[in-house]
C-alpha cells in the first residue's frame, strides 16, 4: 500500500460532499473538485485542508504535499499530470491563498 493511501484512511470522510469549490480573493469560482471516480483523493485532501486551516494558504499547500506523499514527487517530474497538487505546488510558489466553499450531496 502506498504512503498517500495510508494518509487517506486518517482524514475525514467525504461522503456528504458533492465537492468543493475553489475561489480567489474576488470569490470567482476557479476550479471544482468533484466527488467522483479519480477526484476522491484529492477531495479528501482539500477538504481536510479546509477544515484544519480555513482556506487553502501556502502553509495548508505544503501539508496538502505531505499528505499527496509520493505523488508529490510524480506532479514535480511530471508537471500537468496531477493539476490538484500542481495548484498547490503553485499556491506556495505566489504565495496566493484560496477560499473554500463546500458543495454538499443531498
């Protein structure tokens, strides 16, 4: 098993979350992460995230890396392969915090 799915099984559940909108300062919605097949992961990621640190700042992006763990590593040699952890790699990078609004499931 691999390290990022081990993170996986310590963070919060997601099944109440149709996904959760990413926004900048203005409160332009950039990007949803959707609760599907291929996203998952990545949801749980922000959404703890989110919950631990009330927005997705340069300090959450660098937690969000750990928790990626060796896909980290795979979206820096790699760039474009995994856009969720390049958006993070790039948070830290401009030094840009993003807002966080949950689309919950019904």
């Amino acid at each position: 098993m691999t390290q990022f799915a081990d993170n996986l099984k310590k963070l919060p559940g997601i099944s109440h979350l149709a996904a959760i909108n990413l926004l900048d300062a203005e409160g332009r919605v950039l990007v949803a992460i959707e609760n599907k097949t291929g996203s998952q992961g990545s949801l749980a990621v922000y959404n703890h995230l989110a919950q631990t640190f009330g927005a997705i700042t340069p300090e959450a992006a660098r937690k969000g890396l750990e928790l990626f763990a060796e896909h980290t590593e795979d979206a820096r040699a790699h760039p474009g392969k995994h856009p969720n952890i390049d958006r993070l790699l790039e948070l830290i990078e401009n030094n840009v915090t993003l807002r966080i609004k949950h689309k919950f499931a019904f």
